[in-house]
C-alpha cells in the first residue's frame, strides 16, 4: 500500500523523492563497512538506514534489493590495541589475507563479519552479501581499473577541483597486491600493459613485478572503486556517514567521478551521523574501547527495539545509546507505542514502529514497565512463573493474560542486562535469611507500627509505601532511615526498588515474618 505524500515522516518523505526520480523499474539500495574490527551499535546505522529504504519502497508495491559490500580488500591500517603485537607486521595486507584473532576463522575479515551477519540476520534484514575483493578476484573491475588508469590526470583534477586535494606526480588511481610483501602500500608503479591487464611494478624488496587485474592483484583507489560499484550494480540509492556528505567531501568528489569518469548519475545520498554511547562526545570506537558491540545490544533488547530507535529519528541526528538506565525509558517507550499502535490510536512514532516491526501485530514487548520488571525478576530469582504471579498481585492481570509471551521473552533480555550492564545500585538478591542488622529501638517502635499497618493494606503497593510513611513519622523516626532498615532486613542493602512495588511482590507471610524478624 503506497503511502500518502502528506505524510511528515521523514523516510515517507526520502522514498517519495525517490520514486519521483526511478518511476519505474527494481531499485538497488547499497551498504558497505569493512570488517576491521568488532562491529558496534554505531555500524547497525548503515544497515538500518538502507532496511528502511527496502521496507518503505516494498510498501509501496516496487521491488528492491538492499546490496552489501563487504569491504575486505581493504587494508589493516594499523595493530589497534585489541589485537595481538604480532599483528603489528599485518598492517597494510588486505583484510581478507590476514590470520583471523580467534585461530579458527577462514581470515580476520570473516572472523568479524560473521558476528555482523548474524546480527543483521536478528535484525530482519533482507540483504545479499557481496565480498568486494573475489569480485575483483574474478575481474570485474578490470573494466573500471583501466578506465581509472587511461583517465588519470582527469581524476587527479576532479579531486582538485572539487576537493582542494592534490596529489603526487607518482599517484595513481589504483593500489597493488605486492606480491613481496603481501601488502597495498609498498608497490610502486612503473607502467600498465592493456593487452595483458597486468601493471609493471617494484615491490618492497626492490625486485620487479606485475600484477594481474583480472586475478585480484589490482584494487582501486577507495574513490574510485565506490564510484565503480555505483556503475556496475546499477546502485540509485546509498546511506553513508556524514563526514563522507561534507562539501568538498567524498561524495561530491564521487558524484563528479561518476559522472565525467564513468559516464553515470550518483546514487540517491541518505548521509547519517553517528551512534554514541550515551554521554559521549566521540562515537563508539574499537580501538578506543567505548562501545556496545551489535550483538551485545541485541542480548539486552529486542531486535525491533533497536530498528525503532534508528528508525525514529532523521538519519543526520546524532542518537545516544544508553545501555544502562536509559533502556528502561526506551524499552517503555516502544512498548507504549506498539501498544497505542495496535489499538488503533495515532502515537507520534506510529511509522518508525510499523517500519520496525516484524511480527505484525503481536507484542514484542509487554506493557509491564521494565524497571518494574528487573525488579520482579531479580525478587524471583529468575523465576518465570514467580513473575508471572508477582505480576498478577501488582496490578498487571491483564498484561498477564494476553502478553504471556512477551513477558516470558523479554526475561532474557532482562536476564542479560543485569548481567552487563545493570548499575550495581540496580542490583540486589532477597535475603532467604535474617541478616544481622543492628535495630535501635525507635528502629524497633517503627517495625512494629507497621506491623500493625500493613495488614490493612491489602498488599497494595502505593497503600505499603504509605503505610511505611505513616509508621516513620508516627515512630518520629526519619522516614530516610525507615526505608533503609527495611532495605537491610530484606536485600541486605542500603538502598533498592520502590518499596511498595517491591513488597508488595513479595508473598505476604514472607514480609510480615520478616518484619517480625522471624527469619
């Protein structure tokens, strides 16, 4: 069903343009990253922004593919501090050829990819894999390598002209595969033989070579092998970081390439600013160390719930990823949304979560706040059908009635961010035992005062947190120092949940016992 062209959103906005410009025939959306390092929150941007695309034309009735460059005769460009020293010598090799970390991936580049595939595969994402560098294995970039060779000096002036940037007189728009060293930049060009695709060179041990374009030993200048992709997969629309969308910048140096060097129109540009961690300035890094890798986000959130928080925003807004308290407001925020949705109501991200969804018009996640599900989970100790009945005691029979399985699914994630990335003040575990805690007697006053209160509160939570008031300053004791008696008596803690949420998810013998100080 194609969307109406009033609609403010602003990827209805992008695929309007878009379909304004390719009337007819099947699209061709592209992404690339290359497999460096461990792949973080921040990489799911360019995945995500082309899956948008995908999803948004497909509702539209057109078909499109989503292409994934995987940019593995790319170089190492350095040892990052996460490798081993020896890895100080792979610098300069293309990814694909270096040992992978781990001893028992195919190469470095598979060893992380791999973790990116699976997470794109969590995420729903719909696209065909295309490793870069058996392309040119195959030859066909050959075309392109010797188009970029004969124009030369009109490349050489293009990235002047548009960039300011100006090469050496021994530049040339391709890097060569030494066969003396394994590396891109050691090789220097002496000349290039049309008939046999093959360019003459000195290696790094001062010995003369030539490699074979159609045999992988030639890549281009990353300029202009983007550019090459655009025109041999027929690319019409590409998301890519915005320090790539600065004037001067890659790609209006590429869309001049493509249009004077390979006689092409540039894709559609979706330039998208970055993922940081929540509170942070620079964005997430492997090399520095500040990040949340894809597949650990994806152990403490439904899949759904990271596509929505990409997909709400405008691509060129920096977004925030808040692995700790944060996910509590962005969990219920999708959970409220996918239920407004669902009844019919016009919540304000109504398209990013129908864009986000992938299972139609069931829960992903329940109603049940999720602060307050840490909390009942960590009171259970993990117990699913302890949940379950602490739910129906704190107000949330519905919720348990038709969301079972929601419920039951998001107790993993719950499970695995206590695990990670949970503030230790979060945590706590429900003494079985008594704990030895030393009680003043206008601390025992209170106790029994409530006691006596809290039998009439029918283990109602907001009717316990009054009742623990009331009994402080009946008591004349501070209700500060209530709190945290209680605290000890229970978790052994100075602090915790809501005190009446949480007791009244406990059985009611357990807490007047304890309160009693029976045990």
């Amino acid at each position: 069903m194609q969307q109406e062209n009033s609609s403010r959103y602003w990827l209805d906005i992008l695929v309007a343009n878009i379909l304004e410009k390719y009337p007819e025939g099947e699209l061709i959306v592209s992404s690339g990253i290359s497999p460096s390092g461990p792949y973080h929150v921040g990489h799911a941007r360019e995945i995500l922004t082309a899956e948008a695309v995908v999803r948004a034309v497909r509702e539209t009735g057109r078909k499109i593919r989503h292409l994934h460059f995987v940019d593995a005769f790319d170089p190492l460009r350095k040892r990052y501090p996460y490798l081993p020293e020896s890895y100080e010598q792979e610098a300069g090799k293309p990814l694909y050829t270096i040992p992978a970390p781990d001893g028992e991936s195919k190469s470095y580049a598979n060893q992380y990819f791999s973790e990116y595939e699976k997470s794109a595969k969590k995420l729903g994402i719909d696209m065909e894999i295309i490793w870069t560098h058996e392309l040119y294995a195959e030859g066909m970039f050959t075309g392109a390598i010797e188009v970029a060779l004969k124009k030369r000096d009109e490349i050489a002036k293009i990235l002047f002209d548009v960039s300011g940037r100006e090469v050496a007189k021994e530049w040339q728009p391709i890097q060569i595969l030494d066969e003396s060293t394994g590396k891109l930049n050691t090789a220097k060009f002496i000349g290039y033989d049309y008939d046999t695709s093959k360019a003459h060179y000195i290696g790094g041990d001062g010995g003369e070579y030539f490699a074979d374009s159609n045999k992988g030993q030639i890549k281009l200048d990353w300029r202009m092998d983007w550019t090459a992709r655009w025109k041999l997969f027929g690319v019409q629309i590409e998301g890519f970081g915005r320090e790539h969308a600065t004037k001067g910048g890659s790609y209006d140096t590429g869309e001049v390439l493509a249009k004077e060097i390979f006689g092409i129109e540039a894709p559609v540009p979706i330039p998208y600013d970055t993922i940081n961690l929540k509170g942070e300035s620079k964005k997430m890094s492997s090399s520095l160390g500040n990040l949340v890798t894809l597949l650990d986000s994806l152990e403490i959130i439904p899949p759904e719930v990271l596509r929505y928080f990409t997909f709400k925003s405008r691509p060129e807004k920096q977004l925030g990823f808040d692995p700790g308290l944060g996910l509590y407001t962005l969990i219920d925020e999708y959970a409220k949304t996918e239920s407004a949705t669902l009844a019919g109501e016009e919540p304000e991200f109504k398209r990013a979560w129908q864009i986000a969804s992938l299972s139609g018009d069931e829960h992903v996640v329940s109603t049940v706040p999720f602060s307050h599900m840490v909390t009942l989970y960590q009171t259970a100790q993990g117990n699913a059908d302890m949940v379950l009945e602490m739910l129906r005691r704190t107000g949330h029979e519905e919720a348990v009635e038709i969301q079972t399985e929601s419920i039951i699914r998001e107790l993993d994630y719950v499970y695995n961010w206590l695990d990670k990335y949970a503030p230790d003040n979060i945590k706590f575990e429900v003494q079985k035992d008594l704990p030895e805690v030393n009680i003043s007697d206008d601390e025992q006053k209170f106790l029994d005062e409530l006691l006596i209160n809290i039998d009439d509160t029918n283990m109602e939570a907001d009717k316990i947190h009054e009742a623990v008031y009331n009994s402080a300053v009946k008591t004349d004791l501070k209700p500060a120092v209530a709190f945290k008696l209680l605290y000890k008596l229970f978790l052994n803690k100075d602090q915790g949940p809501k005190i009446g949420f949480f007791l009244s998810s406990l059985d009611k013998d357990f807490v007047l016992n304890r309160i009693a100080q029976k045990g």
